[in-house]
C-alpha cells in the first residue's frame, strides 16, 4: 500500500543510474582523440544548456569540438552522442530494486532529471521506466534543477502540491531547491540510506525496507 496522497520522485543521474565510468570517459575521449581530461573540460560547460534544449545535440557537441580546437563531421558527432547517451544508462542496482518495491506496493512514482533529449529518450525506452507514473525531463520542460520552474513543471505534471512529494537528488543544491518549496527532500547517498529514509517518511503506508 501508498501513503494517500504521496509522491516519491527520484532523479535519474548517479541516483537511478550509476555515476559515469571512467571507461565510459575514456571511450568518449578516444573518439574525441584528445586527453580524458582535456575532454571532460569540455564536455560540461555548456551541458546545463544542453539539458534545457537552449541547445540541441549538433550545436552541443560543436561547442565542445570548438572548445578542443576541432571541428567534426556528422559522423563524430552521431558516434560521440551515442556513446554519450550509452553512458548513463548503467543503473544501480540498489536504487532498481527500490523502485521495483515502491512500484509493487502500489506507490506513486516518478522521475524528475536534469537531460538532454538524446538521453531523456532513451531513459524513457528502459524498462524500469515503467515503474513510474511520469517521467519529466528538463529538455521537455525548458529548466533545469534546481531553477523553481523545473521543480513546478514536475508538480504540475503529477497533479500534486510540494507538501505531497517525497523527492530525491544526489546533489545538495537540487535538494535544497525542492525543500524550499516545500517538499520533503532526501539527500541521495547510496540505496540503503535512501530505504531506510524512505520508509520512514512513508510510515504508516505498509512500505518496509526489505533489503
């Protein structure tokens, strides 16, 4: 059983997902044919931008090229966003086997993440995307975490006011955002810490934590 009336929202990126491996780096970085560090350099200045759609993918990976003092054909750029979009599909086991319990007893799921449409579409193609009611990313809404707009789009969307959502991000300032409008917002720092707040904040609901 749910809580009535309660949300749980995740966010998707080193939550849902694992953090972006090292090998997934270097393969980028190699099909760059630059330095993993001189291409990670250039790979998040304008990311945020990416996120929101205030770019697209060709205008992205341009930027980036430009930044490494390269200029790549179609066939790069198609072979770098693929790559790219491939690298945060690695999920965490943990957090799965979370949502999968969540879902199974009858909880009200979603997801709110901060990605580009190249990944958002993917995301959306996973399995697990199943187990949510709604998945809102910043590409479709026009913001990014922790901007208040993201956050309402979200709220709009799932028909809830922030006193009814549990919500949960690994980084602090997107936690801090949700809390300030008024939902109840868990830092995310591995899946056992994260059960075991949860089922305290849907106490009363029948959730318990099982592994």
């Amino acid at each position: 059983m749910s809580l009535p009336g309660k949300w749980v929202i995740f966010d998707y990126g080193n939550v849902v997902s694992e953090e972006q491996s090292g090998d997934d780096l270097a393969a980028l970085a190699g099909e760059a044919q630059v330095p993993v560090a001189a291409f990670r350099d250039a790979y998040w200045p304008r990311r945020i931008d990416y996120d929101r759609a205030d770019l697209d993918g060709w205008e992205y990976w341009g930027d980036v090229a430009e930044r490494l003092g390269q200029h790549w054909d179609d066939q790069r750029i198609t072979r770098l966003s693929q790559l790219d979009t491939a690298s945060w599909l690695h999920l965490r086991p943990g957090t799965v086997a979370l949502v999968e319990e969540l879902s199974a007893a009858g909880q009200p799921l979603a997801l709110l993440s901060n990605a580009p449409v190249e990944v958002a579409d993917a995301v959306a193609r996973l399995p697990l995307a199943r187990h949510f009611r709604h998945l809102v990313f910043s590409c479709h809404v026009k913001a990014t975490k922790p901007d208040p707009d993201c956050y309402r789009a979200a709220l709009d969307r799932i028909g809830a006011q922030p006193g009814d959502v549990i919500f949960t991000d690994d980084r602090a300032e997107n936690v801090a955002g949700a809390a300030r409008l008024g939902m109840t917002a868990l830092p995310f720092t591995a899946p056992g810490t994260l059960r075991a707040s949860l089922a305290a904040a849907l106490s009363g609901s029948g959730f318990q934590p099982g592994r």
